[in-house]
C-alpha cells in the first residue's frame, strides 16, 4: 500500500525474497479489494495521515479493515491505527484501536529516536508469530510508540531505558501491527512476513 509513508521498497524485496507475489497499490479500489494488506511507513504522523486523507486510501483501508482484510501494519503503521498521536502537536488517527501514540520520556544517557536491535516479549500467541521463539531480537527505529494502548490489544512489548511500550499491538481478528520494522529483521522477520502471508 503506498500512501507516501516511504520503506515500501524495502517491504516488497522481501516479499520477493520469500516469493511472495505482492502489489504496490496507491490506487483505493485496488487496497479495498485487495486479499491482503501491508500497511508500513517511516515519518510523521500528520504527514501519514494527511496523505491517507488526501488520497482516499485512509477510508479504503478503513472499508477492508470493516471486511475482516487481514491487515499488517509495521512501524508509523502501528502507530497509526490507534485513535490518536501526540505527535506534531496531537494528530488524530485512524481509530481502528484504541489508544494514543506517545513519544519517549527523556532519561539520562537515552538516545531519542530508538534505534537498533532490541528484545521483544510476547504476551500473547498470535499465527503471525508462529514458530519464532520469545525474546527475539527485531529491529526498530523511532521516537514515539503506542504507549497508551488498551491492554487487550497488547501481543508483545519492548524495553527501552526504564520504558517498556507496546511493540505489538491487534485486535484478535484480521489487524495485528509491529512498531519494529520486519523487512529490517533478518530472517526472523521474514518468517514473519510469511507467516502473515499464509493467514487465512
């Protein structure tokens, strides 16, 4: 899905890698209708979400979402979906779940944006995550995360500092979203990739 969010290129080699048959749609029938969803992006909140509106992409993926499309969003993407981001002065968001996305708190010696390689805890089993053991390491690159996000929509979390934040977040049906980027990961973030692609 391209809405102007940029990484798309890196997202789709992957799926290549994996032979996975994928399309770079920026058209709104095209999403709607589309078997599957990745939703990714890297920037700004406003910026994401002006683009999503202006180009009408916002209400497609919101009809999909409504049809029961599975749908991965990854990074801004995870962010996104929630109803609101602190972000550029307060953004509202898609609203798909509920929550707020909200930037790091500063401490002593914590570099802001979060970037490089960190653990992740899962808290709930999800089929996307099939196959990958605890605490595996992916890799994330940003400053603000769905830190307000109802409890129930929380499959894994992160550490960063003293801060830990949800990195995963769902709603036990067709949405499930990464704040760490897979097409980044390695190989265990292609698996998970695949593993998304095999969804039913």
């Amino acid at each position: 899905m391209d809405y102007g969010a940029g990484n798309l290129t890196s997202v789709r080699n992957a799926l290549e890698f994996l032979g996975i048959k994928s399309e770079i749609s920026s058209e709104p029938e095209e999403i709607e209708s589309a078997e599957k969803i990745i939703f990714p992006g890297v920037g700004a909140a406003a910026a994401a979400m002006g683009n999503l509106n202006k180009s009408g992409i916002g209400d497609a993926l919101e009809r999909a979402f409504k049809k029961r499309t599975p749908i991965l969003g990854i990074c801004i993407g995870c962010q996104i979906i929630l109803e609101e981001s602190e972000e550029d002065g307060g953004v509202k968001c898609l609203g798909f779940l509920q929550g707020k996305a909200a930037k790091f708190k500063k401490e002593p010696n914590l570099k802001i944006p979060h970037i490089g390689w960190n653990q992740v805890n899962f808290t709930k089993e999800h089929p996307i995550f099939k196959g990958i053991p605890n605490n595996s390491n992916f890799y994330f690159v940003h400053s603000f995360a769905p830190f307000a996000c109802d409890a129930a929509a929380v499959y894994g979390t992160t550490t960063y500092g003293s801060q830990t934040f949800p990195c995963i977040i769902g709603n036990g049906s067709n949405l499930i979203a990464t704040q760490f980027h897979l097409e980044k990961s390695g190989d265990i973030g292609l698996e998970v990739l695949r593993n998304f692609s095999r969804l039913g």
